[in-house]
C-alpha cells in the first residue's frame, strides 16, 4: 500500500474534520481538514513522478567457494531529460531455497544515488556474504520515494538479479580410485571417450562419423542407427549424496546450518575435484533421485548441484525413508553408471547400509563416509566388501581418505 500510517491517520482527520465543520458550521474545521486532503494531494503528485533509471548488474564471480570474496557491481544511469535523481535505493540478497523461488536470510543493502545528472551514469558495488554453502540470490535493486511530511510512500524495482554459486570448500585429495578397469598400457591410458569397447546403438545425429553407421540395423528400422562405444580403460567414480532429513540427526546450528551434513558435501567436492584433475569421469547421484555428470576437465555442473542440494523430508507420508535409499539403489544397479561407488551419509543413516552393501555386485568397489560428532563408546560399522570412512567433518574425511593404504 503507498500510503504510510501517517498519510492514512492525516487523511481520515481531514475528512472527519471537513465533514464535522460542515455539519456543525465550524468554518475552521472545514479549513483543517482541507488543508489535511491538500497535503495528501500533494504527496501524490510529489509520488507521481519517478526517476527513470537503467540497472545493469554485475557479479565477479559469480560461483565461488565457501568464504572466498565476490562484489556486485551496479552501473546506475540516470535516463531522465531533465531531472536530476538523488535518493537511497535497497538492493536485496538472500539465499534462494531448495525450491528455487523462496529466498531466506533476505537483507537489504543499501545503495546511495546522490545528485545524479540527467544522462549521467555511475557504479556502485558491495561486497557479498559467502560465509554459508548456497545460491545466493542479489536484486532486483529496489527504489522507494517518500514525500517530505512522509505521507506516501512508493517502491519500483529496477534491473533484474543474479544468482551467487557458493560451493562447498574442497580439501586437497591425492589418492584417486583406480576402479577394476585396466587398459594394456597401465591404469589409464588416456584414450578418447567413445573409441574402445561396443556399448549400444543409437540414432544418428550430425557431426557422427559415418565409420560408426551400422548400416544392417540402418536397413531394418529404416533410420540410420550409429554404434556407441565406451573407453572402459578410465575407472568411473559414482558419489552418492544421502540428502534425507532422517539421515542428518545431528542439531542444526544458529542459522539453520547442518554441520554434518555441510561436511558430506565437502566431502563430496573434493573426490569429484580429485576425480576431474586425474580427468577420470565422475557423476554425482542424490538419494533423492538427482544425477549430475561434470563436463570433460570441469566439475562446475556437480558443485553448483552441491551448492543447491538441502536435506529434504518426505514428502509423501505413505512413503518410507528406507525407500528413497531403495529407489536410488535401484537406478544405481540397473544403470551402472562406474565401478566405484562413494556413498556420504550421516548417523542416521547407518541403519540402511544394509541397501548399499548390495550393490557390492554391481560395483568393484564401495566407500562408504559415515560423517557426524563421534560418541565415546560408538560402534564401528561393518559390512562385507566395504570400505568405511568415520569423520567428524570434511576435514576428518579427506584425512581418513589419504589414510587409505590401496584404491
């Protein structure tokens, strides 16, 4: 609403005042009151006018790690022929929500326009927050216009937003798994994807090399059908992310943050770090049913995902907690997608290990990360086939990882 308590209250006095002094023959309260509805008009003509501005956003950068530095810079132009523009206008930044509308822990940052010409254009930047994992959300830039006597108050947003990557801190990691795939000349050869072992066919699409038509399937479905192959020399790393609420029973901290679980997707980052510098393919799965395979050399794709995952409930009450870990395991064991397999949960997820300790058939190798405050007398988990890795934190985990005497 733009009018302000003040500009309602002076308002409903006038007309009280104007109506009584009519009522009653009390010129001076007709007066009173005018002068009230007077001002009010004035306010609006006042509001009625309103700067005409050009935003132009920039975020350098714009994905970075946690508690690394990044500065939003706002090219304000003032359009207007005539006018001059002097005013303190809000830009906002919060953090977007798992649904990607919802912005939590918004601020307002101020953004001073003083005596700016017409035609004139200046720049004005600020730093932004990165101290939590996230997508931060900045803009639109918001400028309200008061009145002098603060009657009326109007707001118009100018520019559009950005989005804010904050990725989870990445702890160095020297060991890489070596998988069970094995090409003459060594663990990895180097070979270009696509150019070794027959995996299936598919439609062709431009840029095929026509070497690769199989022309006896092209004949039967009347459609030209390409052979698809896969280098099995390089090893394929699988990192499972448990993102169940239930998995996470540590107490959440001040702000909303959940230690152990920031610690997971540490974790995480850092053996798809590792995974991409020894340019070994790597995809990034979730229980809750998301699959993020990285470019080839970069893992931007996976640690934005990271940046965006949260602990999620159930959200079907008729659904268990054991059967989204089931779901997961079954695209897992159906796919295929590697043949090691890095599963980070939290304590509360110990109790269905027993779901991946089955995939011990599909995959070579399975790493298990239990991450989460360490009681005195805990029991150490065990399981055929599988490797565990007990941490407080990401730090513990990169620790227990390099402890690893053979992948």
């Amino acid at each position: 609403m733009p009018i302000t308590p003040r500009g309602l209250g002076l308002g409903v006095g006038g007309v009280l005042l104007a109506l009584a002094g009519i009522r009653f023959g009390y010129p001076e309260l007709v007066v009173v009151g005018a002068t009230a509805l007077v001002a009010i008009g004035c306010a609006l003509t006042y509001g009625v006018w309103r700067p005409r501005l050009e935003v132009d956003r920039s975020v350098d950068p714009d994905r970075v790690g946690r508690g690394e530095g990044s500065h939003v810079v706002l090219t304000v132009r003032n359009s207007s022929r005539l006018l001059a523009a002097s005013l303190v206008a809000e830009d906002s930044c919060g953090r977007l929500g798992a649904d990607g509308q919802t912005v939590h822990d918004k601020v307002a940052v101020a953004v001073p326009v003083l005596r700016l010409r017409a035609g004139a254009t200046m720049d004005v930047g600020y730093p932004v927050p990165t101290g939590r994992r996230g997508v931060i959300q900045v803009g639109p830039l918001r400028v309200t216009r008061r009145d002098p006597l603060g009657l009326l108050s109007l707001g118009r947003d100018h520019g559009g937003s950005a989005s804010i990557w904050v990725h989870p801190r990445i702890h160095p990691l020297q060991a890489v798994p070596a998988g069970v795939s094995r090409s003459m000349d060594g663990r990895i050869d180097r070979v270009p994807h696509g150019s070794i072992t027959f995996d299936t066919l598919r439609e062709y699409v431009m840029g095929d090399e026509l070497r690769h038509v199989h022309w006896r399937t092209s004949a039967k479905v009347g459609e030209l059908m390409v052979r698809e192959h896969l280098d099995t020399s390089l090893p394929r790393i699988v990192v499972l992310l448990d993102d169940r609420a239930e998995s996470w029973t540590a107490p959440a901290e001040p702000d909303g943050e959940i230690a152990a679980f920031e610690g997971a997707c540490e974790a995480a980052a850092s053996v798809i770090a590792a995974a991409v510098r020894e340019d070994l393919p790597v995809v990034l799965h979730t229980v809750g049913g998301r699959a993020v395979a990285g470019h080839r050399g970069s893992a931007q794709p996976q640690l934005d995902a990271l940046a965006e995952v949260a602990p999620s409930a159930t959200a079907d009450e008729s659904d268990t907690v054991d059967s989204r870990l089931a779901n997961a395991a079954n695209r897992l064991r159906q796919h295929r997608p590697g043949d090691t397999l890095v599963y980070l949960t939290g304590i509360g997820g110990v109790a269905d290990l027993g779901l991946v300790g089955a995939l011990r058939g599909a995959f070579a190798t399975v790493v298990t990360g239990i991450l989460g405050p360490i009681g005195p007398d805990e029991p150490q988990p065990g399981g055929a086939g599988m490797l565990f890795l007990r941490a407080e934190d990401g730090v513990e985990f990169a620790a227990e990882w390099e402890g690893v005497g053979r992948w």
